[in-house]
C-alpha cells in the first residue's frame, strides 16, 4: 500500500497530500480508530490540503492539530484546500 495523504491528529479537519492525488481517487485512511474515506473532487497538489469533512464559512482548518487558518467559503469533504478558500491566521500582525 502507498502511502497518499497524512493525517496527523484526530482533530484535524484536513490531510495533506504526499503525492501528486488524482480527481476522483478514493483515499482510505483511519480516523479517531475508525475506518474511512474520502472522494477527491478536485486533483490534489503534493504538500497540499483536502477537506476530511464539509466545512462552513468561518470555521477553522485544523491541521496537525493546530488552527492554521479560516474557511472564507463552504469548502466540501474531499475538495482542495488552499489560499482559494482558506484565510491564513498564522503570522499575521493584525490578528492576536
């Protein structure tokens, strides 16, 4: 088996690609002990996010167990998340 994508904490909202992921792949993986999966809607770039579930305008992108960012639009399970529909709040001066 080949490893796909990285889920690193069970509050993560999103995994990372570890390689180049096709549209309409099917990734299996393990979540909280469970068995599960999720279908790519969109190709997924090495090194870059997809959604483990539906998530809403305004709620937080949980990666590695951290907040790493905001949904600025309904991202769907399986669809790219990137700066097109993410709100980085790391390293920002304006924000505390």
């Amino acid at each position: 088996m080949v490893l796909e994508a990285l889920v690193l904490h069970p509050k993560d909202n999103v995994a990372t690609a570890v390689r180049l992921l096709e549209k309409g792949k099917r990734i299996s993986f393990k979540d909280r002990g469970n068995d599960t999966d999720v279908l790519l809607l969109q190709i997924i770039p090495f090194g870059h996010k997809f959604a483990l579930t539906d998530i809403e305008p305004g709620e937080k992108i949980i990666k590695y167990g951290e907040v790493i960012g905001q949904a600025t639009k309904s991202i769907e399970k399986g669809e790219h998340v990137h700066v097109h529909n993410v709100e980085g709040l790391r390293g920002r001066g304006d924000r505390q």
